[in-house]
C-alpha cells in the first residue's frame, strides 16, 4: 500500500522543539496535511512518544516511536521501533548515556513531557542537546538490540550530519537507508557517494514548529501502515 510519511518530527520535549508541538497538535497537524504515518523523533528521548501514538490511534493515522539520537561524534541519526515498550527501552539506556548537564529552560527550552492534550506531566531535567557516549560506528547494531531500525539525519546539512562530520559513508557502518531534507537533489549526493546506490534515501521535514510541517513528498510502499512494516521495510527484511 501506498503510505504518506514523515519519519523525523519533534515535539515540545526537544529542547529547540517550539511548545506548540504538543503530541495534540503535531499528530492533528499530520492528519490535516493528509499524511497515513509519522515518526515522533525527539533529541535524545522517546518520552513523548506513547502521547503520541495514542492520539494518533483516535485519529487513525500511525505514530511511529522513535528518537533523533546525537551521536559521540555529534552526528545526528533517526532511531525507530516497531514497539513503544522497545522505545522506551532504548531511552532509558540513552538517557544513562547523556552527560548529567542540566538543561536551562531559560536558554534551551522546557522540554516538556506531554500527555494526549495540551497537559504538562512534567520535564526532562536533564540537557537533550549534548552527544550521547554512543558511537556512530556502534549506533545499527545498538538499535538492533531493541528490535530498531536506523539511519542518518540530514545528510545534505552542513552540521551534525554524517557527511558534514566524518566526510564519508562506509560499509561498516551498516545503514540501510539515509536522510535527505525535502529540498535535496538524491541523485547529486548518489554520485558523490556511491554507498548510498543501495541504500533508501528518505526526505523527512525535521520539523520543530506547526509551521514547518510540510505536506507529503515521500510515499512509501508497505504491505501495511504500521511501525512494524516499516522497520522491516528499512531492515530489509521483506
């Protein structure tokens, strides 16, 4: 089946995340703009995630838990799972793996935890901003461990991506797939390097505000609209 997807969306839990992006509103927004399936990817936590995924059930459009994680070497990779308890589980292991720099709301934002309306439960404490102690090397077969799948944010940007930090793509770093932002030009990056050929090449809106969540330009071919499918899908796994 043919699914509109936006697989790297944050909320007001990131802390560049406007506190408009409730899990309410961000879901409500996709569906509007007429998407079937969006990922929720905040900095370095999934704890809005189960907010999301169940206003995307009373809505009907598919909530994919996952997290934009910040690598040891300050490159930027999309982590998805199939299951919330998988989510949550990876989150937690990453929120052992953060620096204990307590965040400023005055300076970085609230990073407000959410629930399915406008109501704060609470805050994470602690800065999402920073790297995480794990490498980009170790990074798929991490995410593995949680039944995940991964790949790298925004190549094409001139900061916090893989290009932009490393220069190059290798085998060993065993991605699937990459990201480009909706203005790139695939076949540009394709040439220059060669390992992405066999890889999915994926546009996302990285979207921090209602306003910058665009309409559809990335379909996708799935036997069914669920997060499950769609880690197979980037796992090639079918």
């Amino acid at each position: 089946m043919r699914i509109a997807a936006d697989l790297h969306l944050h909320s007001c839990l990131s802390p560049c995340g406007d506190n408009d992006m409730t899990p309410y509103n961000l879901v409500n927004m996709a569906k509007l703009l007429g998407y079937d399936m969006i990922a929720l990817t905040d900095h370095n936590s999934c704890l809005n995630c189960e907010s999301a995924m169940k206003v995307g059930e009373s809505i009907g459009l598919t909530v994919v838990p996952g997290m934009e994680l910040c690598t040891a070497e300050e490159i930027h990779c999309v982590c998805l799972f199939p299951e919330l308890k998988n989510a949550l589980e990876f989150s937690e292991m990453i929120h052992g793996t953060m620096p204990a720099i307590k965040n400023k709301p005055e300076i970085y934002g609230e990073q407000r935890i959410m629930g399915t309306g406008d109501d704060i439960k609470g805050y994470e404490e602690i800065l999402l901003h920073l790297a995480s102690s794990v490498s980009i090397d170790e990074l798929a077969g991490v995410v593995k461990q949680y039944d995940g799948a991964c790949f790298p944010a925004h190549l094409d940007r001139s900061s916090y991506s893989v290009l932009s930090v490393l220069g190059f793509l290798y085998p060993e770093l065993n991605f699937t797939a990459a990201e480009l932002t909706p203005e790139a030009d695939a076949a540009v990056y394709i040439e220059k390097n060669p390992l992405l050929r066999d890889m999915k090449i994926f546009h996302n809106s990285d979207a921090h505000y209602l306003e910058n969540m665009i309409e559809p330009v990335q379909f996708l071919d799935l036997p069914e609209c669920s997060a499950r499918a769609l880690v197979n899908y980037i796992n090639n796994l079918f």
